[in-house]
C-alpha cells in the first residue's frame, strides 16, 4: 500500500508534467494546498481533464493499478476530491485502499 506522502509526489511530479504544457500564467504551484479545481482552481475543463488523464496513468505506471478519479463516485463526493492536491492524494490512497493496492 503507498503510502499518502508517496501519492503526493506522484501528484506533484504529474504537476511538474502538466505545467509544461501550460502558460506561465496558468501553471499550478507544486504544493500538497494547490488548488485543483475550483474557484481558485487554475485549471480550466480541459486542463483538468488532461491533469486527471496524467495522474491515473502515473498511478498504473508506479503502482500497477488502474483508477478512476473522475467518476461518479468522485463527483458525488460532498468534499470534492479534486479541492486541493492534499484532497486528491487521499482520495487516491483510499481509492487504492479499496482494490487492495
């Protein structure tokens, strides 16, 4: 089971990713209280779409699972997962908690 500091830097590294494609402008900074997406958020539909796509694939990449962060289930939440990138790699640890990873 990873642990949630090493879901972080998974994160963080797929910010790093991300930002290289976005303008200077739009980048996200590289902190566990980046907002993801929202009214603070920086990304906008299609970036965090592209953001989203990346983080699962480095997931199956690194931990040899296949996730789905932008489902129902997510959406559904009354805390968003998606707030900020402390959210999301906790969202991701319990998501992997669940299929025995």
């Amino acid at each position: 089971m990873p642990e949630y500091k090493d879901i972080v830097e998974l994160i963080l590294t797929t910010i790093d990713e991300v930002n290289e494609l976005l303008p200077a402008d739009r980048q996200l900074e590289r902190s566990v209280d980046t907002v993801v997406f929202g009214g603070d958020g920086k990304l906008d539909s299609l970036g965090l779409v592209t953001f989203i796509v990346a983080v699962e694939q480095k997931i199956a990449e690194t931990f040899n699972v296949t996730v789905t962060l932008a489902d129902e289930k997510a959406m559904s939440q009354r805390n968003s997962p998606f707030r900020n990138v402390g959210a999301l790699a906790g969202y991701i640890k319990k998501l992997l908690a669940e299929s025995g990873k």
